[in-house]
C-alpha cells in the first residue's frame, strides 16, 4: 500500500495522538482545507487504515478518526 505525502502525515498525527482525533483537529493541524482533509479520510477508510464515527456534540456533528492499525515503514 503506498501513501501519498499529505495521507502520511494524517496518519503520522493520528499516531502521535494516540490513535485518535477529531477531523477538524487533523485539518487544523497539517493546514489543509476541510474537504481535503475529508477527502484523505475517506481514501485511508477505504484502504482499512482507518476507521470513522459520526459524532454529535450538541447541535453539531463531528467526525471522530481512529487508526485502525499500525502501517509497516517503507523499505527503501
């Protein structure tokens, strides 16, 4: 399975935060529009790397990312 730059660091921060973050906290934090950010959300589901719930929070509606599993470095 090969990442792109942008998918490797969504998953290099959901790891540094212990697997699990809010999408609206990966977007802020690696800078990138929301619908970027979903749209390398739904790519590492599809690749089963990570999973999402939708989460409600008062009137609003969030995101909730899991890494789903730990991906093996690239041997180069």
């Amino acid at each position: 399975m090969r990442l792109n730059e942008d998918e490797r660091r969504f998953v290099a921060y959901l790891a540094e935060r212990g697997g699990s973050a809010y999408l609206y906290e990966v977007r802020r934090a690696l800078s990138m529009p929301h619908t970027s950010a979903w749209r390398i959300a739904r790519r590492l589901q599809e690749m089963e790397v990570i999973e999402s719930v939708k989460v409600r929070i008062g009137r609003r509606e969030l995101l909730r990312i899991f890494l789903k599993r730990r991906l093996n470095p690239v041997k180069r």
